[in-house]
C-alpha cells in the first residue's frame, strides 16, 4: 500500500494551500472534496509543479456513510493514509434558535462526526508510518461565540479532541496538531453567511498560504497546538485574562442595533 497524506476540504481556502504545501515537501497526495472539478484542477496544478498527481475522491462528509466511502476508494486504489488532515468544515451566522436546526446538524455531521471518524479509523495505518493528524480548528475554540454558537462548540470540541489525541496517541509513534488560524480570507464567510468584520479583526488575518505553513511546520515539529499568527497567540492568550461575561460581549457576531448590543 502506497502512503499518502488524506486532506480533506481540498477544493478552496486554507485546504487548497495546505495540499500544495505538503505537495511542496514531497508528499502524495489525497484530495477529498464535494466539488470534482475543483479537486481535478487543483491535482492538474500539482501534477505540473512535476509533483505526483493526487489521487482525487469526491464525498460529502454530511453523510454518515462518508469516512468508509473514502476508505474503500483509498484501498481500491492501493493507498493507505500515513496522515490525515481534517480541513473540512464550515460555519452558519445567526442566532441559534431561529436558524435551521437541521442545517446546524449538518455542521456538526463535517466539523465534529467526520472529522472524529477520520482521525480514528486509520490510527493502525498512522502508526506503521510514524505519521499523524492535523485537525483545523480556530481560535474560536478558546471561546463562546453567540451569534455563531454551534461553530464556536464545534471548534472547541475539536481542539479538546485533538490534544486529548496528542496524548494518548504518542506512544504509537503518532503526532496530534490542532491548528487553530484566525480570520482567513476564504469561501468560509460567504457561506457562514457573512460574517461581522472591524478593524481588530482585520488586523488579525492572516492569508490561507500562510496559515498552511504555519500548520504544516507545528505539525511536523510534533507540537499539540498551533495558534496561526503572534496577533493571535496574543489574543488568545488575553482572552484567559478577561472575564467571560466581557468575552461573551466581545466575541458575539450577531448585528448591532443603533441602540447598542442586542
């Protein structure tokens, strides 16, 4: 079985760049995406870089079915993960209670069932390479986030997973990153359904490419968490001074009224 790196939500954003940057250091690549013609692009672009050409497997990971789906394509074409990057998620804005329940489901089926079930079901194959996860998380994880609360959860189950992972994983000789970028200017807000912007947060971006070489360097030097950007380290570090009540103000992401914060 030939060895090679699973990334999932390879078809735009932080997964395109983070594909071309394991591609860059010698990695084979999987592609896994809804959008074949993306994928098949992005493996073009690749395969002319005179890097091999990804293998590309097209799955929505809403399903239940998923994770075996990509786990038979993968053995049909005699490859096995020695990593495993779980890029793959996306978030909704509004309140919780008056967006749609099976649409906040839906997000919870990518962001935390998929990405659980791709981080164990290879662990055996992970180990015979000495390999490893790079889950994506945010620095949402570090806080509640109204206005985008099943999101900001998701971000900090993975974040919990993950360095749980870390742990327990280690002694098979397998590495457990959680990366967790800021604001990246991606697909991302457009399908959050727009996302609150100001100038704090815009000085606080940090592009897809560079986010995916900070990620893949934590990764490879073993580290448990990778906080993408000092603005952010530093955020994320106050953020464990100021009290939640103030966070829960600072953080929430529904629109403001002219009289103030609803």
């Amino acid at each position: 079985m030939k060895a090679v790196v699973l990334i999932t939500g390879a078809s735009s954003g932080i997964g395109v760049a983070l594909a071309k940057v394991f591609a860059a250091h010698g990695h084979e690549l999987a592609l896994v995406a809804r959008r074949q013609d993306r994928l098949e692009a992005l493996a073009d672009e690749i395969a002319a870089t005179g890097q091999p050409r990804p293998a590309v497997f097209t799955a929505d990971l809403e399903r239940r079915d998923a994770a075996s789906i990509i786990a038979a394509g993968l053995s049909s074409q005699g490859l096995e993960p020695a990593f495993v990057v779980n890029n793959a998620g996306f978030g909704l804005r509004g309140e919780a209670a008056a967006l749609s329940r099976d649409e906040q489901l839906a997000m919870i089926d990518v962001d935390v069932r998929a990405l659980t079930e791709l981080s164990l079901m290879f662990v055996d194959s992970l180990a015979r390479h000495r390999g490893g996860i790079l889950n994506v998380a945010s620095v949402a994880a570090f806080l509640p986030g109204p206005g985008m609360a099943v999101y900001y959860a998701s971000k900090a189950y993975v974040l919990s997973f993950s360095e749980a992972l870390h742990r327990e994983l280690a002694e098979r000789g397998v590495r457990v990153t959680a990366l967790c970028p800021g604001p990246v200017p991606t697909e991302f807000q457009a399908r959050a359904g727009g996302m609150a912007s100001n100038a704090a947060m815009r000085a606080l971006e940090l592009s897809a490419e560079r986010v995916a070489q900070i990620g893949y360097d934590a990764f490879m030097a073993g580290k448990r968490v990778a906080i993408a950007g000092i603005g952010n380290r530093l955020a994320v570090s106050l953020m464990r001074l100021v009290p939640n009540a103030l966070i829960l103000r600072l953080a929430d992401q529904r629109p403001r009224s002219a009289g103030g914060a609803q």
